[in-house]
C-alpha cells in the first residue's frame, strides 16, 4: 500500500518559553562507580540518606551509578571520597543543560515527523490522530483512559484490516523526563504507517504483527515536564503531605509493596498496587489483548542496556535461556547500527510493581522487557533532540531483528 501524504494546513507559531520552570542553579550529577557489594551498600545508604535522586542505577559491579546532587548535598562529595568510592562530575551544571534542551524553535506541522525536535504530550496525541487518518482503516487509535489530570491515555493500534495477528507491545514516557522515549515511539508510529509498501521490512512485519505502541504512558508528569519542572519523573496526582507523584513504575500490581513507601522519594510505589490511573488503565487494557502479545518493551532512558526480569528478585525465570536468546538478537542488531555498545542483564537491586515483571507476572508476555536507551552521551536526561535520530535508528533496528525472529519462530 502507497501512503499519500495529506496537505495540511502548516501553521508556524514559534512559542515563547514557559516562565516558572523550576530553577536547578548549583545541582550537578555525580557519577560513582562502586566495585565492591560493600561499596554498593554504602551508596544505597547515602542515597537513603540524602532522599536523593538516581539518574541511572549501576547494573553491576564496575557500572556506574549516576546522583543528581543539590548545592545542600555537596558534602556528599567528601564522604564519598573518605568511604573511597570513586566519583566523578557527569554533568557539572544542570540548570545550563535544561535551558539548552529548551532552546530549539517550536513549529507545528502535521503527519510527516519532525524528529529534530521534541513534541509535547499535546502534539504528540495530534500527531498520532493526524497519521492515524492517513494510516486509514488499519490504524485505531484506542482512548484506553484518562490520567489523574484528565488526559487522554492513546495508544496506537496498527495492523491490517480486519484480520487479528500476534501483537507487539511497545510503550515510552512512563516517567516524565526520559523525552527521549516519547520521541523514539512516534518515530517507530512513523515507520510503521510512513513506510508501509516502501520499506520491505516494515510491510513485512505489517503483515506478520499487530502493533500497539503508548507513546507517552504519564502524560501528565511528561507535560509538567514542559511546563514546570524538566527533571520531573513521577505521576502528578497528590499525597498527603508536600510530596506530589507516585512513581509509575513501581506501581504496577506485582511484587508491588517491597518498594519505597516515602511520599518525597522518586521511586515511591504510591499508596496502594495500581493507585495511578495511567497504571490500572494500561493493566486493564493489556489483560484484554496480552494473550495474543509475543514481545513487550518498555523503553527508558538511560544506561544503553536492555533489562531482563525478575527486577522484583534476582532469581531468573524458568525459561531465562529464551529471554537471553532473543536479548542477544536484539543488542546485535542495536549496536550493529549505533556507535553504542548496548549490553543486556538483570538490574543488581531488587525492584517491585514494575511494568516488565506484571507484563511477564500476571499479563502472561513471556518476552517482556525494559530497554534502557541511550542518554546522549553526558547528556543523562538532558539529551539534545539531535540523539533523537540516532536514538530511533539503532532502537528501531533492535524491535526490527526481534519482531523477525519471533516470525520465524511462529
Ligand atoms: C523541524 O524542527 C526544527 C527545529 O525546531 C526546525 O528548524 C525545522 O524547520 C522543522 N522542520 C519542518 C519541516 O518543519
Ligand atoms: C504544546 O504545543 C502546542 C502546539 O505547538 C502549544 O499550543 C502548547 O502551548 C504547547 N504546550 C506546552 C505545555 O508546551
Ligand atoms: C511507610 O512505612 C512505615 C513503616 O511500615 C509506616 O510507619 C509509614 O506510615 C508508611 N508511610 C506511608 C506513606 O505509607
Ligand atoms: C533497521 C536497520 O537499519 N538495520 C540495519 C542495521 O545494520 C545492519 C548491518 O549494517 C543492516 O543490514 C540493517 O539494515
């Protein structure tokens, strides 16, 4: 099938920036590189201590562990030195990295993606209706539900008329700030539809699956990222106390209560298994198609490493050979298109209610996986929107080697 392109009204408007956004002055990101199960230990401790907030988590002895630290925290540098931990300065001035990351001209234009800049959750739900139109009549857009502030929760379903195949399940945006992960799913939409009857591959893998990408799971917490606060992560709905948000991904219904209970930390799990509507209405959307989902990845930023279950417990699933099998497919395709080497592995703690072990524990997706992408270098969070290509292309070539694997497997 040959997709035109409709004409569209373009309609330019280059926004002013927001004012208010949560200033960062004098906060800087600490990468720590502990080598030993004690050294881990004492990390964890100061990270309690300091209720501070983990950018990437190490993955194992000698990966590193990267802190965002506060001017009030800068102590922290010298007790880390007399604990012998080795540290170093990532990002030695936050607040100069989010007014870069802001300082692109916004335009507008429909279907056809613009991937040198980010969208927000507002235009990407435009975009999606936009290229779902030009998509036709095998594309549906699914309003799965709203979140705690009342957006649309969209998930795009994109298959072949009428008939039902093996689904795909992909999803970004789950916490706020990793703006890479949004983008790399519209891009994926963009293949999907774009590229249908051009590109052999995608018709192919048209024909074989049904794909259903979520592009921004928190939308609200991706908005006040826009808005307020570029280093938020978690949901927005409110807690007694001054601590907004629950983390999204230690909310899911599954080990759900092993995690933090802290209101103010970033990983709070939230006051009960699936309190944030954007999480009970991705579970109660997923129990009516997981049956018929072969392959399920939750993208991330940042640590270039596709994260295997259990995160809940370091015991490995029974069929762990599998897993392991198609992680390899996937991470050769990855870095056989990217100046990055991606690695695959458990995480070293043990993390409960996320998505990738409820989709594995309870949605029954026997290949169910996070994929922490890059972060742009010493970027962290704060990746231009010239990784956004990059990003895409070498993510696109890993979903691309496992969807034909599972083909053939079929
Ligand atoms: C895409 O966005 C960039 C950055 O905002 C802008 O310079 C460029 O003109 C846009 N491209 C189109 C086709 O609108
Ligand atoms: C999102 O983009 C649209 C269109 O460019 C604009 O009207 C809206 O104000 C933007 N919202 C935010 C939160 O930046
Ligand atoms: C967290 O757990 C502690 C100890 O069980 C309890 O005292 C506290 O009330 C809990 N806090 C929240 C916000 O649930
Ligand atoms: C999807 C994609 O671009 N895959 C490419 C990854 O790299 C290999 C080896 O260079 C190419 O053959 C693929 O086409």
């Amino acid at each position: 099938m040959y997709v035109t392109t409709y004409a569209y009204l373009v309609i330019l408007g280059i926004l002013g920036y927001v004012s208010g956004y949560k200033s960062y002055e004098g906060y800087q990101v600490l990468r720590v590189v502990p080598d030993s199960l004690n050294e881990i230990g004492i990390l964890r401790k100061f990270i309690l201590q300091y209720k501070l907030d983990v950018w990437k988590e190490s993955t194992g002895l000698g990966s590193p562990t990267d802190i965002m630290i506060s001017p009030n925290d800068i102590d922290l540098i010298r007790l880390l030195e007399e604990a012998h931990l080795s540290s170093s300065i990532l990002i030695d001035d936050v607040d100069g990295l989010i007014a870069l990351s802001r300082d692109y001209a916004r335009f507008r234009e429909y279907s056809e993606l613009n991937t040198s800049r980010f969208y927000n959750v507002s235009e990407i739900h435009e975009w999606l209706e936009e290229v779902a139109v030009v998509c036709g009549a095998s594309c549906q857009i699914i309003d799965i539900g709203t979140s705690y502030e009342g957006r649309p929760l969209k998930v795009i379903k994109i298959s072949r008329d009428g008939e039902q195949r093996r689904r795909i399940w992909l999803d970004g945006g789950i916490h706020a700030r990793e703006w890479l992960t949004p983008a790399v799913m519209t891009y994926f939409v963009d293949k999907l539809i774009n590229e249908d009857g051009v590109d052999p591959e995608v018709t192919e893998l048209r024909d074989a699956f049904d794909w259903y990408i979520h592009p921004v799971v928190n939308p609200d917490g991706y908005d006040y990222s826009w808005t307020t606060d570029r280093m938020w992560r978690k949901t927005r709905s409110p807690n007694p106390g001054d601590c907004v948000g629950t983390d999204p991904n230690r909310n899911f219904d599954f080990m759900w209560g092993i995690g933090s209970n802290d209101t103010c930390s970033q990983v709070y799990q939230g006051p009960s298994a699936e309190s944030e509507s954007e999480i009970s209405s991705y579970t109660d959307f997923m129990t009516t198609i997981g049956d018929s989902v072969d392959l399920s990845i939750s993208y991330h930023t940042y640590g270039e490493i596709l994260v295997l279950p259990w995160a809940y417990s370091t015991v490995e699933p029974p069929d762990i050979a599998d897993l392991e099998r198609l992680a390899t497919i996937c991470v050769n395709a990855v870095n056989a298109n990217s100046t990055l080497v991606y690695e695959f592995g458990q995480i070293t703690g043990t993390e409960g209610g996320l998505s990738m072990d409820w989709s594995k524990g309870v949605a029954n997706i026997k290949y169910s996986y996070i994929m922490e992408m890059r972060g742009g270098g010493t970027y962290g969070f704060l990746a231009p929107p010239s990784e956004i290509v990059p990003t895409s292309l070498e993510n696109w070539a890993g979903v691309v080697a496992m969807a034909k694997d599972l083909m053939q497997r079929k």
